[in-house]
C-alpha cells in the first residue's frame, strides 16, 4: 500500500502538511526531497511588500533573460570548461608539442 503525503523537511524532521488516515504508528516510509524551484523569503527575512518591491525591480530584466540569446548562459560552467580546453590546446600546437 503506498500513501502520498506532502511535507516539508525542517530541522531534521519531516513535517506533514496533512495527517494519513489508515496508518498504523511506526509505519515504515520512504522520504523522496524534491528540490523545490521556490524561494522561502520569509526565512531569507523578506516580508510580502519586501518581496513585492523585489518583483517589480527584478521585473525589469525578465525580457532580457528570458531572451533566447541569454540561452548561452545555460550550460555556462561546460562552456567555460571547453573554452580553457580549446586554449590549452592551441598553446600546445603553437609551441609544436601534440596531444
């Protein structure tokens, strides 16, 4: 039997936003942590009107990022790895030294 029940992980307990009905005490679980695409402000010590003068500003730059020039900066760390390979390489054909 498997029941679904959504939680919040905090100070080393799972907190359940509901109770489950039909479990027995000491029922056996599996805890899955879905990472989680929202910011908890509140904890970062951002209130709503905070937040929502953050919003408004941060506004401003949403078309330019979400631009599909700005798509570059996707893969960026893999970009910037195969960059340095690429100059490594070059410095090594130009001194005559080969891989």
């Amino acid at each position: 039997m498997l029941i679904n029940v959504e939680g919040t992980y905090r100070n080393g307990r799972v907190e359940l936003t509901e109770q489950p009905t039909d479990v027995c005490e000491e029922t056996r679980v599996i805890v899955t942590f879905i990472r989680s695409d929202e910011i908890d402000l509140a904890s970062q010590g951002i209130n709503e009107p905070q937040a929502e003068i953050l919003r408004s500003h941060l506004a401003t730059f949403a078309d330019d990022w979400d631009s599909p020039e700005m798509s570059i900066y996707d893969n960026y760390d893999a970009a910037k790895t195969n960059f340095v390979i690429c100059q490594l390489r070059m410095r090594r054909t130009s001194s005559g030294k080969r891989d």
